[in-house]
C-alpha cells in the first residue's frame, strides 16, 4: 500500500506544533500501525531527519502507553483496539492519514505523539486503592464474593490507563477512568471501608488536574480499546451522592 | 568474586522462619534514616518498594515508563501459581517446591525455592485483600485451573489478564505510599549506571529522559527489578522497552551475572508477518489442548491448507510423541517445529510457521465448544493475522519468552556487591534451567512483597546511619562516564539505524545461541559478536541531540548493551557442555533426542565476572546440593 501520513510534530511542550507530510511507500497490510511508524522512522533516520516520538510499549494491547488521535478518531478506525493492535488492513491504499497526539488540558505534549499523562497517577494517588498493609491479609477464601460482582469488578479493573476517554471527550474529561477504578473496587466488599471517601477525593483531585466534567456523551465508551461501559460513570455518580450526603451528616452532627 | 550464597542451616522447611528469626531488625524509629532505591516498577519493583515505604523506609522509584503501571508484568496472561489446595487435590508447598525444581531441570537453588513456594500462598491473600479480582465459582470462593503440565490445579488467575491486575494491585499500593510521601516516584528515568564506593552500592546514575538530564541518587541499598532480556534476540513477546541495561552495567560494576545462557522459548507465538516485524504475541499455550499441529509432508509445498489431503498432512508431534502428542513440553514441541520449518516443511507466506489446526476439534465438539473455551484467543489471532482460525488453521512459530539467567544473588536476593539486590525475573535464583507456567509472577511477588523487605533490614541494620549523598568522586565519574557514552552514541553520525544492529544481532543469537545451540555455532558467534560492536560505534546513526526527549538515544544504549551482554550468554552456552532445561546443546541428546543432563559435572549455577568489554569474563561455580529432591530424568514419550 502507498499511503500519505500528516503527523503533528512538537518539539516540545513550549513550542509550536506543526502538521509534516510524509509518504509511505509499499506498505504491506499485515503490518501494524506501529510498524508503519516505525518504517518512516527508519527512512527519516537514514535520511537525516528526526524519528517521529511516540509511546509503545507491549504492542499487544495491555500496557497502554501508545494512543493516539488517527483521523480524528483515538486509537483509530478498528473499535475494540488500541492503536498497536491496529493492522493496515483496517485501511485502503492511497488513504490519507492525519495522526495527532491526545489533546486535552491535563495532557500536556511533550514531543510530537508524546504527552503527559500523569494526572491519571495523582487520580489514583487520590484514592484509586484498598489500604492493606503487607503481610496483613486475612486468608483469601475468608470472605466469598458472588461471581457476578467480581465479574463486574473485572469489567472495570480492565483498563488499561491509555487515556484514549479523555481524548475522545468534548471536554476532556476522564470520568470513565475514575469511574472505572471506583467501580471495581466498589463492587468488592475489601472495596467499602473507603468507598465514600475514595470517590469524592478521587472526583476532587479530578476537577483540580484539568479534566473536564462529564455531560453523558458516551464518546469515551465508543473510544475505549476495553469497552467499559458508562454504566461505571452513573455508579460513580451514585456514590458522590451518597458520600455527600454522609459526610454532610457526619458535619452536620 | 566470592560466592556464598548463605543459605540457613536446618530442615528445608524450617529455613525460612529460622532466618526471620535470626535476621537483625531496624528500630522502627531509625527506618526513615534509612534510603532505599529501588529500579523497576513492576510486580517485584513495585510491591517491593510499596511495602518498605509501608515499613518506614525512605523508598525512591525509578522506572522509564511514564507511569509505574506499565511495566511488562502487565503482559502476563495465564495465572499465578500458589499451593494453597483450595481444590483439595493434594496440593502442598512440598509439591509446589519439588514441581519447580524438577520443572527447572535440577539447576536451581532448593531452599530459595521451598520458600518461594511456602510464601506463595501469602500473595494470593495479599493480592484478594488489594481488590485483585481472581476468577471465582458461583458460590464465591476462587476458581483454579491446572497450567502449564502440573497435575493439581494450583493456578489462579483473572479472565487472560492475570499479570495486568496483580500489577495494578502493587501499582496501587506504590501509589498510596507515594501519596503518604514514604515513597518518591521517578517515572521517564532510567538507571544508566550504579554507583559503588569503596565495593559497596552506593547509589544509581539515571537520565531524565524528557531533558537528558544525567543525575546521580544516593541511597544506603539498591534493588534492580528490571525484568529479563529476550529483546536481546531482538523478536521476542517482551515488550519494545524491556532490556539488559541496569543489569548489565551493575555486572560491569561487580555484580556476578549467573546462567547468562538460561532462555526460555515459548512454542505457541504468531510468527512473523514481514521484515518490518517489531516484535511477537504469544498466544496462549491452552490452545494445544484441542489443536493439532501438522506441516505438509512434501518440503516447499506452498497449496493453502484446504487443499492438502489428509494423508500429505505430517502431525509430526503425534507421530513422535504418540503419549503425550500436541502437549509435548514446551521445549520439545519448539524445537520440533524448528526441525520443521528449517528442512523446508514451513507454511505460511514466508514459510515459517506450523500449523495449528481446530478442523477435528470443531467437527468433533461444534463450534459453539470452541468458541467458548478459545473464543479470545481466536479474536485476537484474527486481530493480528486478518485470518479467522474457524476456517484456516492457525500458524504459529516459537518465541523467546522469559529468561531464568539474571544477576546472581544469595539467599538474601544479594548480589556480590553488598548493598546491591536483584529481584524478580531480574535476578536468577528459582527457575532454574527452565520456568514452569505460571510461576514468573509467583516469584516477582514473593520477592517483593514478602523477602526484600526483610532481608534489606538485616543488611541496613548493620551500616552506619548516616546519611549518604552523592559527594563522593565516584558519582562524578560515574556520571561522566554516562554522558561521554551518549555522546559518543549522537557523534558517531553513521548510516545505520539502531534497529538495523538490533536486527543483526538477534538474527545471530537466535541462530547461535537460541533454542538450540552447538559448540562450533557459539565460537562462531563469539567471533561475530565483537565485529558486529565495532562496526555498532562506528556506523550507528543517532538523530537528535542529548538534551531533549530522545528515543533514538534510548534504544542506541540498550542496543550497545546487548552487544556487550550477548557474549556472556554465548560463553555460558559454551562452557555448559551439557543439555538441561530450556539450554539445549545437540552434542548432549538421549538416543530420542532429548536434553541430556549432565549431574556430574554440571549441577552448579554458572557465575560470570566481567573483566572488561571484549575480554573473556571469569566463570566462577555454586554448587548445587540437592537434599529433598531426588535428581531424575524426565520421559514425555
């Protein structure tokens, strides 16, 4: 395949970012998305020029360090993927393919496809756990949880951390990440000791890191390489409301 | 370099909690005087420095990721094993214990393992109380299966997903300590070096790799949990990132670095598409419980599947290995399907798979059957190759996969420099010659959560209190060294790219030193070795500068650090004149054709002293003694 890439190189986080024209040459469909990179990178090396930055770890979908925006679309054309899983198969030749970094506040560039994503750390920083100390577990068959709550738990404990929701969102927001980890561990009774304070530290330090709020949208779920649902995002929100209104009673007494 | 490996004395089953016993403790008030470093942030990394921040130590973390949750244990997709018995099948930690040391090939350390298999059921309680969510029964306690050949059903695991959520379970824990200011996390860091001041680790040199910054960090201990070094046969399922650096420069620094030549090859990956291939998935090895794998009988032929008869169809591992057929071990069943491929019997394009093929199971068990047990993999499959495995047989090919080599250390995870620890896959002390499914996370685990802890208080006990800082000469140089290497790496402005070199090398490796090897191959290879580096220094292109973000820089050191390390594996191979294990020499076969060990004259670790690049490195020897374990030879015929 001979494909037209349009890439947003950024030399770093203060400087300004620019679209570069690149041409692909006899591409075979069976290569990755990443490969494709990669072949370009190869070719701009040896011609002298700078290899396009971008995340990737694993390639096989589970680290979830690379995404990005292709066609406007986060981790491209293919649901159910992040962009190492993307073939070149999901494309025809002679496409043209614009390819950009996740934009969002709390996602600052670094270089070109790189951005920071830290700000998912501090979410969970802010609350995202079950505080065991080591070696002070009780024997793990103790308490028996119903199948379909640790199933529903896995369902939301299977992100990944790409951020491919807040890039889809018209606002940024990453709503469908926390709502993932308070789901999970809210649906496990080790999860309820904490789960009213987790959620609303948790929502706290969302809003103080430049997410966006969430106005039910539902690109984040479209976006999603896992497919979690925004089924987590309405239980997140039953729990603010419960959390608010026991810790206004806690102040209030 | 002297080697002991300070093993308690007593009953096997004693030893552990003797040591607890005998171990000297810190005051809990003199913890936070005490600086700890660890390197690598997944399952060992992260659990271990998660629990001493718990502790009170003053924990830094460092790792090249741009978030702790990265790290490849990620990856990880069957199951972690523990002898907990919950299916009442006679299960036991002594079973577990002697499973692992025969499935290791009798080269690994007995009473490192007892424990790892005693503290094997702490994780899973550990792992449940973190939120982990194994899979269960319908009346709520946990599900298992049986992995990877072992006759109880000890695994337990989360849908293919087990290695994510163990990791996400010490990630979270690493993140409460680094909330509560006990740990300080350095994420987009990597170690470049380790600093030893007068033979004690004293602290690490890393490269803030968005601004290049070269920075020293001074600790009273160092533990390196940096995972293994597949990528040094550049195709392998480990991820684009994972490499021998930390590793490599503390064995430059003094570190013993044992069973070099001990890499495992997983039989069931896709194999590659291309020459732009970047890497290999590996595809769950369950699939061989219904698969049948054949190649055409006639060399070169290159008819579609559907068009080659049952009798032109070779099932070559039924026809050998009538018993155990499709579910011959591991290193059997890859080798088989090198023998395959290498006499011209390959399909595929590029013929260089096997076939795997579900026909008979799906006319035997409807599609429904399949789908069920195998529906994920074949998604994925599909995913990848754009071919549905209900109507082509799947193609597949080994892959380097994990290696059971790493930094030599005692029963404390010491290595031979005092103050400086390896743990998990980074480390080579439980696997033996050969890992058994299911245990890599078991042991990353144990190290971290419930041994480094420990036996990093009964070292620190006995150092000074005071506090360290990076003063000393010994930073200095050891950060200039680090900043002259990567300029020499941007200045030397050649025509290839890194990867090109990185090619070049695994090719060779794989063909010398993979899964098979010979004498006359890995002299070859130790004559190819040093010309490949040389012409690396002279003719590499690095684009960019130092001062920036800049992944061309990265990958060029971790590439010259290979080629350094490669050699060291390719000694070992050499001077392991015996089959064991995933180490396969063809001088040393049984009359089938199979591994034949050497107890003899073999049954020691291998322990190599670097003595300077391109100079023969020292092989210095740990006996192995086995007290509990009788020494057999396993048959699958």
């Amino acid at each position: 395949m001979n494909l037209t890439l349009h890439v947003w190189r950024q030399d770093g986080p203060d400087r300004a970012g620019r679209f570069e024209t690149y041409h692909a040459k006899d591409i075979s469909e069976h290569a990755s998305f990443l490969e494709l990179l990669d072949l370009v990178n190869e070719d701009l090396t040896r011609s002298g020029g700078e290899p396009i930055a971008f995340e990737h770890d694993c390639r096989e979908g589970i680290c979830g360090s690379c995404g990005m925006m292709i066609n406007g679309v986060p981790h491209g054309p293919r649901s159910m993927v992040a962009t190492c899983q993307l073939h070149m198969r999901s494309f025809r030749d002679g496409d043209d393919i614009w390819i950009e970094p996740w934009r969002a506040t709390a996602f600052p560039v670094i270089r070109d496809l790189v951005v920071d994503r830290s700000a998912l750390d501090r979410l969970i920083q802010a609350g995202g756990f079950i505080s065991v100390r080591t070696g002070s577990a009780p024997d793990a068959n103790a308490i028996p949880i119903p199948k379909d709550d640790a199933d529903q738990a896995m369902d939301g404990a299977q992100c990944i951390g790409c951020g491919a929701c807040v890039a889809a969102c018209p606002n940024a927001s990453a709503m469908l990440f926390m709502s993932a980890k308070v789901g999970h561990l809210g649906l496990l009774p080790q999860g309820q000791p904490e789960r009213y304070t987790r959620v609303l530290d948790m929502v706290a330090r969302h809003d103080a890191e430049g997410f966006g709020t969430c106005t039910n949208h539902g690109a984040c779920q479209e976006a999603c390489p896992k497919g979690i649902s925004v089924d987590f995002i309405a239980r997140l929100n039953r729990d603010v409301l419960a959390g608010s209104w026991k810790a206004a009673t806690v102040e209030a007494s | 370099m002297k080697l002991d490996p300070k093993i308690p004395t007593g009953p096997i089953e004693k030893k552990w909690d003797k040591h607890r016993f005998d171990m000297k403790l810190v005051n809990p008030a003199n913890k936070r005087r005490y600086e700890v470093i660890v390197v690598g942030t997944g399952l060992a990394g992260a659990s271990a420095a998660a629990t001493m921040g718990e502790l009170g130590y003053r924990v830094k973390v460092f790792t090249f990721h741009d978030s702790p949750r990265r790290a490849h244990s990620i990856a990880a997709q069957g199951g972690i094993n523990a002898a907990k018995n919950y299916q009442g099948d006679g299960d036991s930690i002594f079973r577990l214990f002697y499973d692992t040391v025969k499935g290791g090939d009798f080269r690994s350390r007995e009473a490192n393992v007892y424990r790892l298999a005693e503290l094997s059921v702490n994780i899973i309680d550990q792992a449940v109380a973190q939120g982990v969510p194994f899979a269960r029964e319908y009346g709520g306690l946990l599900a298992n299966r049986s992995f990877g050949g072992a006759q109880v059903s000890r695994t337990f695991y989360a849908r293919g997903q087990t290695g994510q959520q163990l990791l996400l379970g010490c990630y979270q824990a690493l993140e409460r300590q680094v909330a509560a200011g006990t740990v300080q996390m350095y994420a987009r860091h990597e170690m470049l070096d380790v600093v030893v001041v007068d033979g004690v680790a004293r602290g690490i040199i890393t490269r803030d790799l968005v601004n290049g910054r070269v920075e020293s960090h001074a600790a009273h201990a160092v533990v390196l949990a940096t995972g293994g070094y597949s990528n040094v046969f550049f195709l392998s399922t480990n991820a684009k990132g994972c490499n021998v650096t930390a590793t490599w420069r503390a064995a430059k620094k003094g570190a013993g670095f044992a069973n070099p030549c001990f890499t495992q090859i997983h039989p069931t990956c896709i194999p590659p598409a291309g020459e732009y291939q970047s890497k290999l998935t590996l595809m769950s090895e369950s699939l061989r419980n219904d698969g049948r794998i054949w190649v055409p009988s006639m060399a070169g032929d290159t008819r579609p599947a559907s068009e080659i008869g049952e009798d032109e169809r070779d099932y070559y591992l039924e026809r050998i290995y009538p018993s155990f057929g499709n579910l011959s071990p591991r290193d059997i069943s890859s080798r088989r399907a090198k023998e395959m491929v290498d006499s011209g019997h390959g399909v595929g394009p590029l013929s260089n798979g096997v076939y795997l093929d579900f026909k008979h199971a799906i006319e035997r068990l409807g599609r429904d059957v399949i789908s069920d047990r195998y529906g994920n993999l074949f998604e994925m499959y599909e995913k990848i190759t754009g071919e549905d495995p209900y109507q082509v047989p799947m193609r597949i090919y080994p892959a380097p996969h994990y290696t059971m080599g790493g930094l030599w250390v005692d029963y404390n995870l010491q290595t031979t420099v005092p103050g400086l620890f390896a743990i998990g896959e980074a480390n080579f002390s439980d696997h033996g010659a050969n890992r058994l499914g299911a245990s890599a996370l078991m042991q990353g685990l144990a190290d971290g959560y419930f041994v480094i802890p420990l036996t990093i208080g009964n070292y620190l006990a006995a150092v000074p209190r005071q506090s360290v800082d990076t003063t000393h000469a010994a930073f200095g140089d050891a950060e200039r060294d680090v900043t002259a290497r990567n300029a020499r790496l941007l200045e030397a402005r050649g025509k290839k790219t890194v990867d090109a070199f990185h090619i070049e090398l695994g090719r060779l490796m794989w063909d010398r030193c993979g899964m098979e090897r010979d004498a006359e191959g890995l002299r070859g290879a130790l004559d190819a070795i040093p010309e490949l580096r040389e012409r690396f220094w002279s003719e590499v292109c690095v684009p960019g500068v130092g001062e920036t973000l800049n992944q061309s820089l990265e990958k060029a050191g971790r590439v010259a650090d290979f080629l350094e390390f490669a050699e060291v594996m390719c000694y070992d191979a050499l001077a392991r004149d015996e089959s064991c294990g995933a180490h396969y020499r063809s001088e040393h076969t049984t009359p089938d054709g199979e591994a034949k060990r050497d107890d003899e004259h073999f049954a020691f670790v291998s322990v190599w002293e670097f003595q300077g690049v391109g100079e023969s490195p020292t092989l210095h020897r740990e006996p192995l003694l086995f007290e509990n374990v009788q020494l057999s030879t396993r048959s699958y015929k």
